[in-house]
C-alpha cells in the first residue's frame, strides 16, 4: 500500500499505514532526516512499540493466571492499521483488538496514532483506550531512528548526543545479553549534557534511562552544533544504534515501558514501569521531532 503524505510550509512527512509507521520527515528544502530502512543494518525507521516495550522474560508473560507469548516490542508495528482521518498537516491512524491480538495478548483495546506537522517539527501523538470493564496493562514507546551523522554517510562515531540537564553524569539500566534489564546502573560522563558517539557506545545494546533525567536529547555534529531534537514528557527513554555495526543513524526512543528485569516471572500488573487503564479510561501522550537544520 502507498504511504500517506502530510505536509506544511517547513516540512514534509510520509506515513506508512503498516503499523502507522513513520517513514519519512524533511524540510521544504528536502533535507531527509529519518533512516532509510536500508536492511543491512536495520530495516525499520520509526516503529511504534505496543503493546509492550522491550522484552519479556523467556519472549513470554503472565496474566490472570495464564502464560502466552509476546515478540519483541509488542505486535502493533507488524499490523495493518486503518485510516481515522486527514487533514493537509495532520493524519490519524487506528488499531483495536481482534481474535489474533487476544491469542497473544486478552485484552480490548483501540490504539489510535497521529502525526502533526507544526512549524517546529512533527508531533507523534498516542491515545490508547479501554473499551472494557476490566483493567488494562500496557506499554507504549517510540523507535524514531535518526540520520547521523545528517549526511547519511560513514558511522556515528565523533557526533555528540546533548542531554537538557545539569547532572554530571547520564544514570543507565544495563540491558544483558537476551535484552532483559539488570538490576545495577552505569553512570555515562556528561560534559555540559554532551556525551560523544563512540564506536562502543551501543555495544551493550541500548542506553535505557529512567526517572525522567531529561525531556530533550539533541543529535549535534563533531563541533556540537544541534541539527535535530526530541523533547518528550516521558518517564523513561533508550538510545540506540545496531551494536558493532557504525551504523549511519541513532535512534532517540521516549517509552512509557521497557523491558523485563532479569528472573522476572511476575504478572503483568507488576511488571516494572507497566501502565494501568481502568474500564473505559484513555491515556494520551506524545513527543516532538524537532528539526534544528
């Protein structure tokens, strides 16, 4: 299916209606700032992640006394969404529960994804709803992946992530080797919130961050000049590049969720940073993509 365009006088999006994917963002002069999904090093660009964040203990979970299985981030990036409505700058998109999403996952739920171009950039907005009378649990996060360096060419390394925050150090959940959460915490030097790109940055998979460290992470050039941000109200965020790969792109990711701590078997009402919607309760959260160049 063809992707949907949304546009205004700064920029240009392009969304694919395959797990309401964000596939493109450029400015009026045809800057692109996302990945290309190039499958030699990661052949996705802006997945949305739902209903869970990360991974579960053993690519399984718990709930009211059952056990089912769940892939890596949840199922929506790997559905069909359907169209709610257009408009020249802003688009919605729509999943809600079926018989193939409760063999994996027993809920009702209606997930509906917007982007809306304003003249800063692009807003990625969520509303997950409750239409039943029992709770539900769920995580929700963004898997933007950015270009950098801006050129698209060569590796990572020598650019600087920038922090908005004052804290001598980034404070991040080591994640092991089958993607579970650790229960220690390795501090990253920042110096005036930059922290440089290294080759061996991501070699332990992502830098999960909890507590609300931040609200915005910049992507700068060599002499720490922002070229793009992401300011966001989440609780927590990862950052990531495919280990070992130099990969031309990182990706800046606000989750309300993450993965399973290690040895985790509890239900799913307990697991760490889970959501709960009582019957008929919404949640809305969103984030912005702030082109800078």
């Amino acid at each position: 299916m063809s992707l949907y365009s949304i546009h205004n006088l700064r920029f240009e999006a392009q969304i694919d209606p395959f797990g309401a994917e964000l596939r493109s963002l450029k400015n009026n002069k045809g800057t692109e700032y996302l990945w290309s999904a190039d499958p030699q090093y990661w052949a996705r660009v802006s997945p949305v992640l739902f209903p869970f964040v990360g991974k579960t203990n053993g690519l399984c979970y718990r709930t009211g006394g059952q056990e089912f299985p769940m892939t890596p981030h949840g199922f929506a990036r790997d559905r069909e969404f359907s169209l709610l409505h257009q408009e020249a700058d802003e688009i919605w998109f729509v999943l809600e529960a079926d018989d193939a999403t409760r063999a994996v996952y027993p809920f009702d739920f209606r997930l509906e994804l917007g982007y809306r171009l304003t003249s800063e950039g692009l807003e990625v907005l969520w509303k997950v709803m409750n239409p039943a009378a029992n709770d539900l649990y769920f995580a929700i996060g963004g898997h933007p992946a950015f270009l950098c360096p801006p050129s698209g060419n060569g590796g990572h390394a020598g650019c600087f992530l920038h922090f908005d925050t004052d804290a001598p150090v980034l404070r991040c959940t080591p994640i092991e080797e089958h993607g579970l959460a650790l229960p220690e915490h390795v501090d990253f030097p920042l110096t005036g919130g930059y922290l440089p790109l290294t080759e061996t940055l991501f070699d332990h998979d992502a830098l999960v961050v909890e507590n609300r460290q931040c609200s915005q992470v910049s992507l700068c050039l060599s002499n720490k000049t922002p070229y793009l941000a992401v300011r966001f109200d989440a609780p927590l965020f990862g950052i990531w590049s495919p280990p070992g790969k130099q990969a031309p792109f990182v990706c800046i990711e606000p989750w309300y969720g993450r993965c399973d701590s290690v040895g985790f078997t509890g239900d799913l009402s307990e697991r760490a940073w889970e959501n709960k919607l009582s019957a008929h309760e919404v949640f809305e959260a969103s984030y912005t993509i702030l082109p800078l160049k």
